[in-house]
C-alpha cells in the first residue's frame, strides 16, 4: 500500500555531500579525528576545522543512539564526514546509522571473510546486499537513489585481533569493502602486550605490516591513529589524529605545565 503523500528524496539543494569513498578509490588519504564524549556541540566545533572526517565513536564512546543522530546533524553544511564506528557486526546497527545520515561505518572485531562479507553487506541495498530501505535523515541530507548510497557509503572493518591478522588477506579481498581500520590497542591485548595507541616493536609491528600489505595487495585503504605525515609515508591511506578526550586532557596538561613553570619563575 502506498502513501497518499510521498517524500521527495532529491536532498536539499546546496548541502555538500562528502565523497570518501570516492576519494579513496582515486588514491587520495584521509584526515580526521574521533569523537569518544557523546557531546554535539564537540562534533560541531570539530566539523568546523576542515577534516576529511569525524569517527563517532558507539563502541567505547559515550554514545547513545540520540545523541549520535545530533552528532551526525552536526556536520550538515560541511564538507567533513560523520562516520560512526558501531558498536558491533550488526546490520540493525549498521542500518541505523546509515538512516541516520552517517557517511559509513567502521565495524570492529572483523576476524574473517565471513564477517567482512557481513558487514559491506548491511551497508548496500539489495540485490547486492541486506540493507533494509528506510532513510529517513539520510534521504533528506544525501539524498540520491539506492545505487547513490551504495556508491557513497563507506565501510571499513577493523582488524585488530591475531585471528584477524591470520585472515586479512582473505577479509581485504572482500568485494565491496573499502578499507581496514587497525585496532592498535585491540591487537596488542590479542598479542599479550599492553593496549597501547602505538605501533610496539616486535610482533605487534609485524602484524601492523602484514595488515598493511594485505591492504595495498587487495587494492584498499589501510587505516590507523597516529601522525598523518608518518602514517601517511608508511603508506597508511586513513588516518585518524586524535580523539576528543585526548584533546581535552593533552590541552589541560599543557596548562597545567604552563603554569608550574610560571610558578617556577615567580620563585626564582
């Protein structure tokens, strides 16, 4: 049965619409930053400083399903992307946000073909894929026909165990997904060492560099946290700066230090 009233899914005229994926297919590199606080009014001001994207972050963030769709309106009007790392492997969750009007998604704990498969699954419109048809902000926002947001949408798997590192060559050959997001700390507890944001020398290194391969060998991006000029010439195509916890506690102890050493100069 049809709507007496149907919506018009043209989009607003003039609302940029990132295109990561494209990007990435044209072998640029991608900047951008991570949200882990649940506060709109953070993602706004991160909008407004030219990154490629912002990662909002429903897996270890203060995140609830509200408060990303605010984060997400955030970055109308603007040419950085709302990307949202979802909570797990699962095409509820990953429509959800897609409605919402994310740009892509990032899906953890990818150990195996069958679960990258899974995942460019819930982001593409049959009969490519499961996701199911109901954009309601993504309509608005996007706008574009299904194979539109099947040629727009981002989806990126992360590979952060050592189960996961056995099978990246097999998971970066998945068709239909765009990259592989490392998961430095998540691979570092897989390999008994501390869960650190580093890149540690030894097997946690070599299982960074085997990802990294798999990722060039399949023609897709490779992503990680770190220094964009550093990552970037290892060969790491998305990289991801900071966060904004990190930004507020590496800003407060800049104070902090500051201000003992003008203490320090008082008492001299």
């Amino acid at each position: 049965m049809a709507y007496a009233f149907q919506v018009d899914h043209a989009g607003r005229a003039g609302l940029p619409v990132p295109q990561l994926r494209r990007r990435l297919r044209q072998g640029e590199a991608l900047v951008g930053s991570a949200c882990y606080l649940g506060s709109p009014i953070v993602a706004e001001l991160m909008a407004g400083i030219g990154l490629d994207f912002v990662y909002i972050d429903q897996q270890h963030g203060l995140t609830s399903y509200d408060t990303m769709l605010a984060m997400v309106r955030a970055f109308d009007h603007t040419a950085t992307a709302p990307i949202v790392r979802v909570a797990a492997n699962d095409a509820s969750l990953i429509g959800q946000v897609l409605d919402a009007g994310a740009d892509g998604v990032i899906v953890p704990m990818v150990n195996s073909r069958a679960e990258a498969e899974r995942a460019v699954a819930a982001c593409r419109y049959g009969p490519h894929g499961t996701r199911s048809y109901g954009p309601l902000r993504a309509a608005v926002t996007r706008g574009g026909s299904i194979r539109d947001a099947d040629e727009r949408v981002l989806c990126l798997a992360m590979v952060e165990t050592a189960a996961g590192v056995e099978h990246v060559r097999e998971i970066a050959a998945t068709p239909g997904l765009d990259g592989i997001y490392i998961g430095q700390a998540d691979l570092a507890v897989s390999l008994g060492l501390e869960p650190e944001l580093r890149i540690q020398p030894g097997a946690h290194e070599q299982a960074i560099k085997t990802i990294l391969a798999a990722c060039q060998e399949a023609g897709i991006a490779a992503g990680i946290s770190g220094d964009p000029a550093a990552t970037r010439a290892a060969g790491f195509r998305i990289v991801t700066t900071g966060s904004d916890h990190g930004f507020v506690v590496s800003g407060m102890q800049a104070l902090q230090a500051r201000l003992r050493d003008q203490e320090k100069g008082r008492k001299a």
